[in-house]
C-alpha cells in the first residue's frame, strides 16, 4: 500500500494528494468567506482504480469541515462523493438545479 498524504494548497487553490512522494491527483477550490466551492478533481491515470480520488475527497472534506467551511459541491465527483459517505461536521449547501425553460 501507498503512502498517501493529502497537503491543502492555498496558493494554487487545490488539495493535492501524492502516493509514496508522487504527484497523483488534486482537488481545486475557491474559497469564499465562510465557504469553500469545489470546482475539479483529476487524479492521474496511472493512479486511477486505486480509490485515490476517494483519498483525496475525503479528506479535503474532512478538513474544509474542519476549517468551519461550509462546502459547495459544484465538481461532479466531490457531489457523487457527499451524496454517498458522511463527512462529520460537515455543513453542505448544494448548488440550486438550473430553472427549467419549459
């Protein structure tokens, strides 16, 4: 198993998690005062099928919920994520569905 450890970035705006000193993936982010929206998250393709994005997403979750950060999931993958595992603390404000033109 890989050594995993997930570092906040805020210069970049990403969380960025890296197996055994390697780069493999990041979360960006745009903070807000009060809040923190989740925008993209790529893990590289020679990581994928090792649950690295599930790493990632868990804990830059657990830390932004940490911070007192009330998370905006607008990356489908952060969403899927929160729709499916409990971040402890965690306050969410789900983005609002498009008006529908009909």
């Amino acid at each position: 198993m890989a050594d995993i450890t997930v570092v906040r970035d805020d210069e970049a705006s990403r969380y960025e998690i890296m197996a055994d000193g390697v780069p493999a993936g990041f979360a960006t982010f745009d903070v807000r005062p009060g809040s923190i929206r989740f925008l993209h998250t790529e893990v590289d393709s020679e990581f994928q099928g090792q649950g690295i994005a599930g790493k990632l997403a868990s804990s830059a979750l657990t830390d932004a919920a940490e911070r007192g950060e009330t998370i905006l999931p607008l990356c489908p993958y952060i969403a899927k994520y929160l729709e499916t595992h409990e971040i402890p603390g965690a306050e969410i404000r789900w983005p609002e569905a498009p008006a529908s033109t009909a």
